[in-house]
C-alpha cells in the first residue's frame, strides 16, 4: 500500500532542501497569475514538465496520477469561460491550475514528507506565542498527504468491486462505501492519537521563563 507521494529516484530535485521548492512553487503561483500571455503560460507549463520528467526524471504516470483528479474541474472551468468570456481568457485560466498542479505534484513526488512537515513547523513557530504548537500543524500536513494516496487506493478497490459485479464507470454509489470507509479510518486515528496524547494541552510555562 502507498501511503506516500514520495517517487525515490536519485536527482537534482530531490536533493533541492524542501525549503527552496516550496519558496520556488510559492514564488511561480504568484508569478504565473501576473502572466496574461498564453505563449509564456504555455512555456511555463512546458518548463514545469521537462523539470519533472527530464532533471527529476519522474515517471509520466506519477505526475499523471495526481492530475488526472483535476481533469474534471478543468474542463468544467474552461466550459465556463467558452460561455460567459472567451476561448483566451479559459485558456490562459486552466493553463495557469495545470501549471500548479504539476509543480505541486513535482515538489510532493520529490520531498519526503517529513521534510515538509519540518518545513511548515519552522514557518508555524511564530505562532507558538499564541499559543499554538507547530508540531500538530506538522501532524495535520502529515497526515493530509499521506491520506490522499490511501483514499485514492480505497476508491480504486470499490470502484473494482463494483465493476467485479457487473457496475461500469464512476458510480455516485460508490461514494456511500468511501465515505464509511473514511469515516472508519478517522476514528482509528483519532483514538491513536488520544492513546498517545496528541490532544493534550500545552505545559504551563514556569513563572518568570523569558519568552522565545
């Protein structure tokens, strides 16, 4: 079972600190919505691609497997502009979310996940003040990223299933066994997290300890 997005292979962009990807993939989200020409979207886009598949030499169907989820809602969007603007403006519009969700999908499939929890809870340690503990931030990431793959896998089993007896295509009945089956595995997690204390408050600061 794979419980990570992580691909192992031995590149340039896997030895990149997680740091510097997340600073780059933050830096091309912004950079990308100030780009109003469809060349340079699509010369991104491309750039994006030949860094994941040629210097992170990833396979195609690891990128593949975490877009295809958003074909759906790129269609629909591009759907959406046809009708009330324009062919550029969808265009330049899908191109920019293709873009992100390809670099996201470079950036998850070439850091651990520990990595980037460590990242997020160094960024998260001004709130301490308030406070919050970076380290459940930490754990709520961590356990975003590995849950996506494990859902998937247990959608993929019941839509099996399914089409095992008889049902074709994506069925709206599947949802009701996801859901259960989700449901089940937050409350296995959840009472593993209760046994280990991850619920527990924060130690009383000792009087007169100078603030961090």
């Amino acid at each position: 079972m794979t419980l990570s997005l992580y691909v192992p292979v031995a590149s340039p962009v896997h030895r990149a600190p997680a740091g510097l990807k997340l600073g780059l993939l933050a830096a091309l989200a912004v950079a990308l919505f100030l780009v109003g020409r469809l060349a340079v979207a699509g010369g991104v886009l491309a750039a994006v691609l030949l860094l994941g598949v040629g210097v992170a030499r990833l396979p195609v169907r690891a990128l593949v497997a975490q877009v295809r989820p958003v074909w759906p809602w790129l269609v629909l969007l591009l759907a959406f502009h046809l009708v009330f603007t324009d062919w550029r403006t969808g265009t330049l519009v899908v191109l920019r979310l293709l873009t992100l969700v390809v670099a996201a999908a470079v950036v998850t499939s070439t850091t651990r996940v520990t990595e980037l929890v460590a990242v997020v809870e160094w960024l998260a340690r001004p709130l301490a003040v308030l406070g919050i503990r970076p380290a459940r931030i930490g754990l709520v990431i961590a356990m975003t990223l590995r849950f996506i793959p494990l859902i998937a896998e247990r959608a993929a089993a019941i839509r099996e299933a399914q089409a095992a007896r008889g049902a074709t295509g994506m069925r709206w009945g599947m949802l009701v066994p996801l859901l259960v089956q989700v449901l089940r595995l937050a409350h296995t997690l959840g009472e593993a997290l209760d046994a280990r204390g991850a619920d527990a408050p924060a130690p009383p600061r000792r009087a007169g300890a100078s603030a961090p």
